[in-house]
C-alpha cells in the first residue's frame, strides 16, 4: 500500500531534507509535488486542498524558520499532518457493554465484508481474549452464510445457523438471545450488501440497527475504490450511525487514497486495514505508523508486534538454549527460520514495513522479492525430502543422496550443494549471535542469503 505515494514523497521531501533555509519559493515548489503526490493518490480533492493548506501555514512560520535543520522540521511536519488527517491515534473497538456485545458490520456487496467478519473474530479471539460468536443477517446471498459458517470453524468461533427464509431483525435477535444464555462476550453480525446505495438497502439496514441497537456499526469497504470508498462510506454514515471503517484489500492499492480521505469525509475512524486473504490478515489502524510508511520511514512497531503474534516463542528459546549448549544449527533448524518467515507474510510482508534505505523502498524491489520466495519455497522442498539423519548431519550427504534428494523435491543436484553451503553460512552466523555484537555481524552476514549476492542493505 502507499508504494506510488512514497515514492513521490520521499523523492519530493528529500530535496528539502538538507536545506539550510527554506524560503516561500522553495516550500511552495515542494508544496506543489506533494499536492500533485496525493492527487494522483486519488486522495479526495477537498482533503488534498486542506492538507498543503495546513501545512503552508505551519511551514512558512517560526516552527521551520528558527529549527537548525529547516528541511527535516519540513518533513516533521508534514508527517504530523499525515497523521491528523488519518486521525491522531489508534481507536479501539468499544465493547465495554453488557455482554454480548454487539459489532454491526455493513458495507456494499464485494467489499470483502463476510471475510472481514472471520478475520475480526480471530482478532478478538486471539488479541482480546473474548468468546465471539458470527451470525450472517444476509438472506439474499444463501452463499454468504456458508461462507460464515466455514470461516467461523476455520478461526475457532460459534456460528449461529440461519437460513434465507428468515427476516434480518428475527435472525439477530435468535442470534443475540443465544450469545446471553452461553455467555457469549461479542456477536458479530454480517449484513447484507448491494452493488450500490439504494433505498430499499438502508431501509433494511437501518430497520436492523433499531432493533439490535449494536455497541460498534463498522462500515467495510475496499481501499482500491479509492476516493469512492469515502463517499460511500459518507453515504452509509448519513444513514447509520457509524462508529469506524475498515478498509479491505489495502494489500492490492498502491494509492492509499481512501485511507487518507476516509477519516476528514466521514468524520468516522478507520479502524482496521485489512491486508490479505488470511485469516490472521487484520491490522489495528495506527495513523501515526501509517504516517510512517507513507513517508518511506518503515512502521517497525508493527513488525515487532507481528512477529510476537506469530513466531513460535517455544521453538526459538529451544532454538537459543540448544545454540548456547554449543550445538550445531542443524537443517531443520534452518527449515523452522524459513516456515517462521513464512508465517510473518513472506518477503514481501517484511519489506513493506521496513524504512526506505539509500532512498530505496524495498517493498518495491519486485524482482529481487519473488525470486528470494522462490528459492525459500525450493529449500523447504529440498530439506523436507531428506532424511531425519541427514536433516541432522548435512556432512553424510553424498553425491547419491544428492541425487536422490534432487529427485523427490523437484530440483537439481547443484540446488542441493548450494543449499548445503547456504546452511553452512548461517550456522557461521548463528555461533555469532550467541557471542558480543553478534546480532550485528549476522545482519551484515544476511546478504549472501539474497538474490544476487548483495542482498539486504547494510544498516
């Protein structure tokens, strides 16, 4: 997400970074890129004029005109600007009601909201601890309901049955009925959508909030709309009474417009970004680290709090006792590091939250990414079609086993011998990690593993 805007800004925001005075000219030139920047965002126009408004004002006053380093106060500022137009910090869901606590979904038809439902269940599940129960209000889509009633038994929550010849308002009520008597912390109503805002639809909807009176109504809608997704979303609040939005498919919109339109046009929170297909695919929305990335400044507290949901704590302090016992890093050792890689979104789940480095977006190095997957994938094959004694002891792996091995995981003999020697490299480094600066060395060591060689930049 924001790749094309990044690139902009960052290109636009680093030919004032180092000067050492800015004058109304030279912030008036930079003014001008950022506005086209977010234009081409497809940022709504009105949000567009706002914001270089804004920061005008603050630019050409005292703020930058007495900093030491004039262009990085810039850069400050239009970073804390980002962050007031998305909204000045995280807003949680409120569910501080008497329990069960109803969550309200709407949105219009292939917004991804049934699947935002199941996604929503397993972070409250997981994150917040609370029993959640799904139920689907939509009988014109029979499709919708046993897409529920899967995603419900693939993340571990309670599905409440209803079928098409029911009415929306009985289906709630059954379901909330049944969350009271199994103490049931959160119900989480999926609602019906429409290709487009019509009558008939917010009657319904409307209709359905009366009735259940939700603790949270969240409005779904797909950020690759762009500027749309706030104007639908300004049409569903003239209805309901929103509470947040969430955006669906961030993964697939470099724009980033309706992120950045959503909170100043609705006057609603974004509260989620939705980020693939998987059901662990939920980000809490946090403007200031939105911010962060924007700007090519990476959102590292978000890759610090993804790899604490999903790394395996048990296998890296076994891994960490094992290493300082002086025992070797053996090859399925190495095939764990790749699966937890794996886990965390690949390659390309790191990129996209780590800074720009040399002015270069990692997140845009395509190439290098898909062809770094590749090989991951063709190392687990390679290792997972060797024997557990072999897995152990790489050095019994003779020119037969080789061929036997590049037999059953689909590669050539010389993938086996390269990916032999890769193992050996980050043994090398992980004897480093356990001794001083060790940590250091093995990031700078890290680069034979990528493509090409040079791989991952030298911090």
């Amino acid at each position: 997400m924001f790749e094309n805007l990044t690139d902009r800004l960052s290109h636009t925001l680093r030919s004032v970074t180092g000067k050492a005075k800015l004058t109304e000219d030279n912030v008036k030139d930079t003014l001008r890129e950022v506005r086209m920047a977010l234009l081409e965002a497809d940022v709504a126009l009105p949000v567009v004029k706002e914001f270089v408004g804004r920061v005008k004002d603050r630019a050409v006053g005292t703020e930058v005109s007495k900093s030491l380093t004039p262009g990085q106060a810039f850069v400050k500022i239009v970073r804390a600007e980002l962050e007031s137009l998305m909204g000045a910090a995280n807003e949680d869901l409120s569910l501080s009601v008497a329990p069960p606590a109803v969550v309200m979904m709407a949105g219009l038809q292939g917004a991804g909201k049934t699947t935002t439902v199941g996604k929503l269940a397993r972070f409250l599940k997981e994150r917040k601890k609370k029993s959640v129960m799904v139920v689907s209000a939509d009988v014109y889509r029979p499709a919708a309901i046993k897409q529920l009633e899967t995603l419900a038994a693939e993340v571990g929550v309670t599905f409440f049955p209803s079928d098409a010849s029911q009415k929306p308002v009985d289906i709630a009520n059954a379901a909330i009925r049944e969350a009271k008597l199994k103490y049931i912390d959160v119900v989480l109503l999926d609602t019906a959508g429409r290709l487009h805002v019509d009558a008939d639809m917010m009657a319904e909807i409307q209709a359905l909030h009366g009735a259940v009176k939700p603790a949270e109504t969240l409005f779904v809608v797909d950020a690759m709309t762009g500027q749309d997704a706030a104007n639908t979303a300004k049409a569903f609040g003239e209805a309901l009474p929103l509470t947040g939005v969430i955006l669906t498919k961030v993964d697939g919109d470099a724009r980033g417009g309706a992120a950045l339109s959503v909170r100043h046009i609705t006057g609603k929170p974004i509260k989620f970004l939705g980020m693939g297909e998987r059901s662990d695919a939920l980000e809490p929305f946090h403007p200031d680290r939105v911010a962060s990335r924007i700007l090519g400044m990476g959102d590292v507290l978000s890759l610090i709090e993804q790899a604490e949901q999903t790394l395996d704590r048990d296998k890296a302090d076994k891994l960490t006792k094992k290493l300082k016992k002086g025992k070797g890093f053996d090859l399925e050792d190495f095939r764990d590091q790749l699966q937890q890689m794996k886990n965390m979104g690949g390659l390309g789940g790191l990129m996209d939250k780590l800074p720009a480095i040399g002015g270069v977006n990692l997140s845009k190095m395509g190439d290098a990414q898909g062809v770094a997957e590749k090989q991951f994938k063709q190392m687990e094959a390679i290792i997972n079609s060797m024997t557990p004694a072999e897995r152990r002891d790489p050095d019994i792996i003779s020119g037969s086993r080789k061929r036997r091995i590049a037999m059953g995981s689909g590669t050539q003999v010389q993938d086996i011998g390269r990916l032999i020697k890769q193992h050996k490299q980050m043994q090398k480094m992980m004897k480093k990690v356990t001794a001083k600066g060790g940590m250091a060395k093995m990031m700078r060591g890290m680069g034979s593993m990528f493509p090409g060689g040079g791989g991952m930049p030298k911090f």
